[in-house]
C-alpha cells in the first residue's frame, strides 16, 4: 500500500458525476478534503451551488424517463447489481484505503467493511424481480383488481461522513433494484471515495444519469437538492440538526424523507452477565471507529452489585488501546474525522466535568508522537453520570462514555428509555427471559443481546423516536423507494347510477 499518511505537495482533484459527464462546479469553486490523521488537505473536491443540483436533477429526471433504464426488465435492473458486487470485491482495498484518508477510519475497519458491501447489491440485486404485487380478493365479483409496486423516481441520497460507502450502500442498493434514478450528496468532509466509487456503476454498465453526484456543503448543495421538486424523496444520514432541516425543506414541496439520525445508545450490564464479554461489547460500542458512529453505546448501565467490577476491567481494557495511525494495522482508536467534530467532543468532555461526572479515564485530547498532527481525543470514561446530565442526553460522536448505575431490571429499563433517541441499545445477561423481557422493553430500532455493532443486509436497521423515520436493510428497505397504484378493472360493462359511488 503507498503510504497515504503524507501530505501530497498538490492535491487530488475530484469531480462530479452527472449525466455521464465528469464536471466541476459551475462556480468553478473547490473545497479542501482534509486527512485527520495529518491535518492537512490531500484532495479537493467541487463546491456545487444551485445550478449544479439543478443539472444533476435533470440528469436523473431524464434517465428515470429513459427506456435504457425505465425499460429494463426487474431482472436485467438485479444483473446490473450483480456486476456492481464483483467490481466491489474487486477494488475492495482502493475504497478502503480512500476513505481510510478521508476520514481517519482504520484500515482494519474499512478493509472488510467494504468488501462486505458488495453483499448488499447482491442480495437487493436479487430482490428487485421478488417484488411483487398482488391480484386482491375483491368483495366486488365483476372487478378484477391488482397491484403494482413502482419506483418513486428520483431519489436524493445524503450522507455522513463517518462511513460514507456503506451509508451511500445502504441507500443505493434498494433505490436501484427498485428502478429509481439518483443524486448523491455525500459529506463535504468525505466525498473522495463516493466519487470514485460511482465509476463502478458506470463500469458495470448502468445507462448515463441513473447515478449522479454533487458535493458540497451541507447548508448549500444539501439543502437545494432536498428542495428541489424534481427530487421524490430524500433518503438522509446525518444528525438531528440536518435531519430536521431537511425534513422541513422537503415538506414544502411534499417531498418523503427517510432519516437515520444520532443516537444516546443505552448498553446494558446485569449482574448475571458474562462480564468479560459485556466489558468487551461495552468498548466495542464505544471505542471502536473512535466513537463516531451513530449506534455507539456510549451510555454504559451497569448493575449496581457489578459496577465497580467492569470499571476496573473496562478502564484497564480501555487505556490499554493503541491510538495512531489509522494505516496501521495495530493502531485501535484513530482520529476525530473533523476539526468541528474534534472541538465539539471536546466541548462534551468540558461538559461532563461541569455537570460533576468523575473522570476515571482521559478526558482530553491526545497529542502523543503516535498521533502525528491528527485530531485525536483519548478514550475518555465518566463514572457518576446521572442520565439527566449533559453527557448522558447529548449526541457525543467520539470515544466518549457515560457509565450510569442501576439497581434492578426496572430500574435499567427506565434509564434507557429516557432519552429523545432510540436507535440502539444492549443487553448483556445469562438470562434467556430476561433477555426477551428488556429487548421488548426497549425504546430502540435495534437491540443487541450480548453483542453489540452487528449489522446485515438482511437485518432492518433505522431509529424509534428521534433517531428517524424509515428502515434501511432487510427485504422492508425496497419499499422505502415503491410507490404501491392499484388497477382495477371491470369484467361486466354495465351502466348504472353514475352519482352513486361503485
Ligand atoms: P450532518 O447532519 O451534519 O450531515 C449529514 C449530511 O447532510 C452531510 O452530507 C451534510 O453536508 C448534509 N447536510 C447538512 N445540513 C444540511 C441541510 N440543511 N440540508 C441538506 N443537507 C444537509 O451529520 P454529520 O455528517 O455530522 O454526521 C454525523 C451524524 O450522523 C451523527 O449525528 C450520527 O449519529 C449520524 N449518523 C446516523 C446514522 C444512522 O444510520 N442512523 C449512521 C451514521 C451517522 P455537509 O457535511 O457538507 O455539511
């Protein structure tokens, strides 16, 4: 692998996709990409305005208009996802090695990561031709009455930046098997690897403007595509704050939307638990990826009778990680993605101590050799939390973790059901009864019994109150991208009393 830790002397230029076309923004701006593990920018990337939304929305307007694509079969639309997985496999380490630089996620992480996205377009590939509609037992003997399951058209896919290929994948895979058209907006902070990953679809031969992309910032090139009436639906991964814009731009054109948004997971530790295990999944939901994703268990319940047990062993399993380059393969925790996102923990580290949490690991940034001029904070732990505080209501984003006792089952489930979000949550017990009782307790899209960061193609994926709207994954996620039109049709041409409903 070269060696993608130095700054280069000039920096990769990246374009568009749109109508086939490889573009630049109309402006003629650019935006600097920046590496977190050096601090530097290593890639630009065009700065789209309004203009450009409107002509990548034509693009996909036109293709989803287009025999070339309208006019394949359900069969032939799967085919072409096929070929989209073998190209993945293929170029597997250049995406990963991409968005590794982009975004400071470890190459241990990124490697399998994306080879396993090559399973989505396989397995959403394979669905588009079970899609199927239904001929109704119709109450009315002399109609003969049936459904079809069409694409909406064209869809405006927004994602973050934590994990910009398998966001976009999560999205893309069920939009195209369903035979709709797209807009890509990744993240201004990682969109290198979307704009390269886009050129596999044109590889595997999918017909000019099916897939178009437009970077930018969020509250420019985002906000026009989600307000562009051209656009079906907005399907959006990001926070609250731009989950909530977006909602409200669309609904002005009665736009649907789809939204994963943050989450304030609860991981929960009975006392009846495998403690190394649960202390294991307990850093596995916050430490790993540095604790930028949206499913970090970053609110640990622990049972009173065990609690100071898996503090001991979680903060001594903790300080033991490797901070560093996110190249290296030994390295564990990597950098913040982003200088505001670096700050921002911060500030929710700043805010624990203000709130009379204890600090028994971190709690500051990391600036040793190993984490060259990278935005770094170290694993941090506050034991003490209340779940009224700050750091135990508030979205962190990073290797920060509020441990909060409780004393019985009751107890644990009232905690992890306080709080605006419900996108996740763990269970860590030996017992099977108490495990089903909590898991149907939960307030939670998701609830992991003793393990925790698991997803699957097949698996449904998305949030319960604030954490969105819609589901990603499994055989329900094509839906999102259908629109159902029933026919009906009459087998006795008769005329009746036309003021009367039939
Ligand atoms: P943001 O909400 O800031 O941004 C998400 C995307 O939306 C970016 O492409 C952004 O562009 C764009 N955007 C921002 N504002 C607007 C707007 N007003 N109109 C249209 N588009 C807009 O989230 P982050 O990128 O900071 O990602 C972190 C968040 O994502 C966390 O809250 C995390 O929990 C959540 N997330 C949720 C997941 C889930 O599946 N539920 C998975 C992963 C992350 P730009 O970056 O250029 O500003």
């Amino acid at each position: 692998m070269s060696d993608i830790t130095q700054t280069p002397a000039e920096l990769a230029e990246y374009h568009n996709l749109v109508a086939g076309q490889r573009v630049m923004a109309d402006s003629g701006e650019w935006l600097d990409s920046f590496n977190p593990y050096t601090g530097q920018p290593w890639a630009r990337i065009p700065r789209c305005g309004a203009s450009d939304i409107d002509s990548a929305v034509a693009a996909a307007k036109a293709a989803f208009q287009d025999p070339a694509w309208r006019g394949l079969t359900a069969t032939q639309r799967g085919k072409l996802l096929f070929k989209v997985a073998d190209l993945i496999e293929q170029h597997s380490d250049r995406f990963a090695e991409l968005e590794t630089q982009d975004n400071g996620k470890l190459i241990t992480e990124t490697t399998p990561l994306i080879k396993y996205l090559a399973d989505w377009y396989r397995y959403f590939g394979g669905l588009a031709d079970k899609i199927e509609g239904a001929v109704l037992p119709m109450d009315k003997p002399s109609n003969f009455v049936y459904t079809r399951h069409e694409p909406l058209g064209v869809i405006a896919a927004i994602t973050a930046w934590n994990s910009p290929l398998m966001l976009l994948t999560w999205k893309l895979a069920p939009l195209l098997a369903a035979g709709n058209t797209v807009v890509i907006k990744p993240s201004e902070h990682a969109s290198v690897s979307t704009l390269e990953f886009v050129e596999l679809f044109v590889e595997a031969g999918f017909p000019v403007g099916v897939i178009n992309t437009v970077t930018g910032l969020g509250n420019e090139a985002g906000e026009a595509l989600a307000a562009h009436p051209d656009v079906a639906k907005v399907a959006f991964t990001g926070g609250e704050k731009g989950g909530k814009s977006v909602f409200e731009t669309a609904a002005h054109n009665l736009t649907q939307v789809s939204l994963e948004l943050g989450g304030k997971s609860a991981n929960i530790i009975f006392d009846d638990a495998n403690l190394d295990a649960a202390v294991n999944g307990a850093v596995a939901g916050i430490f790993a990826a540095t604790g930028q994703t949206c499913i970090a268990g970053s609110r640990l319940l622990v049972q009173k009778s065990v609690h100071d047990q898996v503090v001991e062993q979680l903060v001594e399993f903790a300080s033991a990680a490797k901070m560093g380059s996110p190249t290296e393969t030994t390295t564990q925790v990597g950098p913040i993605t982003t200088k505001p996102q670096y700050n921002h923990v911060l500030s929710m580290i700043e805010k624990g101590h203000a709130d009379g949490a204890t600090c028994a690991l971190g709690g500051k940034a990391a600036d040793s050799e190993e984490c060259g001029n990278g935005w770094f904070v170290e694993p941090t732990v506050f034991t003490g939390v209340s779940n009224e505080m700050r750091i135990a209501q508030e979205e962190v984003f990073g290797p920060v973790l509020s441990v909060i006792p409780f004393e019985d089952e009751a107890d644990a489930i009232r905690i992890a059901n306080d709080s605006l979000y419900g996108l996740a949550s763990g269970i860590w017990t030996s017992d099977i009864g108490r495990a089903i009782r909590v898991s149907n307790a939960m307030e939670s899209g998701t609830v992991w019994v003793n393990t925790y960061r698991a997803v699957s193609f097949i698996a449904p994926f998305g949030g319960y109150k604030n954490s969105g709207i819609g589901r990603e994954n499994g055989q329900e996620a094509i839906f999102e991208f259908l629109q159902t039109k029933t026919v009906w049709m009459e087998t006795e041409l008769k005329t009746g009393n036309p003021f009367l409903m039939k």
